[in-house]
C-alpha cells in the first residue's frame, strides 16, 4: 500500500509540474518575462500560489525547469527534419524551415520570450548552450558550400531566422505566413552559396 501511494504521489506532482511549464508557456507566449509571475501561474492552473512554491520557490526556477525541458525537444524537431535533407542546400533549407513552421507553437514562442528576457546567470548559460548546439545542426552544411567560417555564417543564419519570426509575429506579417518563410530561406540560400567566389548558387 506505501508503494502504491507514493506513485500515486509521485504521478500527481508530475502533472501538476507539467501544467505549471503548459502555464508557464502559455504566460511567456502572450506577455513574455512580465507574465511570467506566480499569482497568473496560480490563476491558469486552479492551483493556490503557496502551492505554486511547493514546486518553483522562484520563477528562475521555472525558467531553469523550462529550459531544460523545452530547449532539447525544440532542438530535436529541427535535427530531424535537417536530418532527412540529402544535398548541403537542402539541409540549410530545412533548418531555416523548421524553425519558422515550429514559430507559431506555445513552446517556440516560450522560447523566443526567454531568448529575450534578463534572466538569471543560470538560465542564461542554459539558453546560451542550447543555441549553440542549434547552430551545430547547419554547420556541417554549410562548410560543404564552402565558407570558410561556417560556424560564423551560422549564427548569422541564425539571425536571419530570429528576425523571420520577428516578422511573422506582425499579426500576421503583411506578406503571409509562407512569403516570409520562402524569402528567409531564399535569403539563407543565396547568401551560403555565394559565400565564396565562384560557388555555385541554388
């Protein structure tokens, strides 16, 4: 009966932490950092605030816990799909691609708010890991079209896309959802190949 209950226990602080990280997305998405406060993480999940503190005892703590939960699955859905291009070209595209499909997701937008956001030491060496192993998708990649700094042209890739979603996020863009995404990565495609003199462009 002990064992029961303590998986009956350990089962229901699972869910309620996950609805505390749903809530705390859902917060960041629509007001950033500002949002992100424990009094709205009560609210959104019907749970007390000193109950909130039996799981974060600060919100740093939540953006640690989100961090870690969030950077990784985001990080695997734009390996895979980076994974299934054959050309060098292709793999650029895809990386560019993925990230902006991924733009409209609660987790993206978590994401892109914590990017933003003054956070603690912690938290920003986290994030700071995370897009460097994002950027490491496409380096590869790029250093096939020859550049001969591709890490460099990768986090300037990296840019591009950051302001892609910048501008998807103007209510929509004027240009519609797909014009952006095609623009960056036509963008992405020509500035790669003409990376160096004489290499071919897509």
């Amino acid at each position: 009966m002990p064992r029961i209950r303590a998986a009956t226990v350990a089962e229901h602080r699972r869910l309620q932490r996950e609805a505390l990280l749903g809530a705390a997305r859902e917060l960041l998405a629509q007001g950033g950092m500002d949002a992100l406060t424990f009094p709205n993480l009560a609210a959104r999940t019907g749970l007390a605030r000193s109950s909130v503190y039996e799981y974060y005892r600060s919100r740093a703590a939540v953006v640690e816990d989100l961090c870690a939960v969030d950077f990784p699955a985001w990080a695997r859905d734009v390996e895979a799909e980076v994974a299934a291009g054959g050309t060098a070209q292709e793999r650029v595209a895809a990386y560019v691609r993925a990230q902006l499909r991924l733009a409209g997701d609660a987790r993206h937008r978590a994401v892109v708010a914590l990017s933003a956001a003054e956070l603690e030491p912690e938290a920003r060496e986290r994030i700071r890991a995370a897009h460097g192993a994002l950027v490491d998708l496409v380096v590869d990649a790029l250093a096939q079209l020859g550049h001969p700094h591709p890490r460099l042209t990768a986090a300037l890739l990296q840019g591009t896309i950051d302001a892609a979603v910048r501008r998807l996020d103007l209510a929509p863009a004027a240009e519609g959802h797909e014009a952006v995404i095609a623009a960056a990565v036509s963008f992405a495609l020509t500035g790669a190949s003409r990376a160096v003199p004489g290499s071919s462009t897509a």
